[in-house]
C-alpha cells in the first residue's frame, strides 16, 4: 500500500512545503508516484540514477516525506523511543549517543524524553509516544507505574529496560546486579563481581 495523495489539476508548486505532493515530485522527476514513494522508503530497491532524480526533486519542491504514512502500510515507524531520567550526566549522554549510533545505523529515529526521575512524567510521555506507534522503546531502570507496565505490555513492541535488573522485566532487561557486588574493605581482589545481565520476560 502506497501513500495516496490529491492535487487539483492545475495547481502550482509553489515551493511550500505543505503545498507539495508526492504527486508533484513524481512529475517533476519524471517518474511514477510509487517510484518516489519507493525511492524514499526503500531506496535500495531503485537504481541510483532514478534516487538521484527523485531527491533533485525533493529538493527543488522541499517536500516533506509523509513517514507516517508509509509507516502505517507497512506496519512499522521506523522509531524507537529513549526515555531516560536526564542527560547531565555523562553516563546518560554516553548512552544516548550508543544508541543512537546503533538505532541510525539501522535506519531508525530515535524519540528521546527525559522524565525528571519522575515515573508519573514517564507514564505521560509513554502515553503520548505510543500515539506515535513506535517499533520499541527503551527505559532507564525498572521502576514504573503500572499503568506504564500495563500500557507497554498491551503495545506488543519490545520495550527494553536498561542499567537494573529485575525479575519481572516488562519485555527485556539489560543491568547490573549490585546484590553481587561485595568488595573487601582492605585491598586484595573482590569475592564476588558487579555481574551484568540480559534477562527476558518468560513466556
């Protein structure tokens, strides 16, 4: 299922970008609508010369993809959600720069909120995000409210919990165990290590 757009016949380009179609791009790259449709979304399916046209065009009318649109014909968003507490400490700013990397690497977006250490704020903007349809969602800890865990469980998109661990993950779990860390007061190696883990939800 492609994008479908109307234009009255007629009507000129007017170089804003709310006035311009995918029609219109089409017509000035000389080629089918689905082609520019193809090109934008799934570029490795066109020849580079016609992704060439078809982004000449996108430039020349300034038109603005319609994400939302392609997304809904083929079930995915292309987003991935980032909620973490804040990004004035390093350790934060270091991991949304990782996943970013990772999520442009695979041709993802990435949607970040900070919520303040604050689980009600978190619940607020999984509500809102979830209007977005986004393919996955990333949180920091695993304390929530249980109308965030009821939310994300009823979404069925993977939700992945990082830095804690927990029992009972809403999906994945990425964190450290601090009940392992025991360090000896006087020097001299640890008995037991600060252990990473990776848990998924049963079932």
């Amino acid at each position: 299922m492609e994008e479908t757009y109307e234009r009255k016949q007629g009507d000129a380009v007017d170089g804003h970008a709310e006035s311009v179609t995918l029609i219109d791009v089409a017509r000035i790259a000389g080629v089918a609508p689905m082609t520019v449709s193809r090109a934008l979304h799934r570029p490795e399916l066109v020849r580079s010369a016609t992704q060439k046209k078809v982004l000449d065009a996108v430039r020349a009318t300034g038109y603005v993809p319609n994400m939302l649109a392609g997304g809904l014909a083929s079930s995915k968003s292309s987003l991935v959600a980032v909620l973490l507490p804040t990004i004035a400490s390093s350790v934060f700013a270091d991991t949304v720069q990782a996943l970013m990397d990772g999520l442009t690497a695979a041709r993802y977006q990435t949607l970040l909120g900070l919520t303040g250490y604050s689980a009600q704020r978190e619940e607020e903007f999984v509500e809102a995000i979830l209007g977005r349809r986004p393919d996955g969602v990333v949180l920091a800890g695993t304390d929530h409210t249980d109308v965030t865990v009821e939310r994300l469980t009823r979404a069925k998109i993977p939700v992945i919990e990082i830095w804690d661990l927990t029992d009972t993950p809403i999906d994945i779990v990425i964190g450290f165990s601090h009940e392992r860390l025991a360090l000896p007061s006087h020097g001299g190696a640890p008995d037991r290590w600060f252990s990473p883990g990776i848990h998924g939800r049963k079932g």
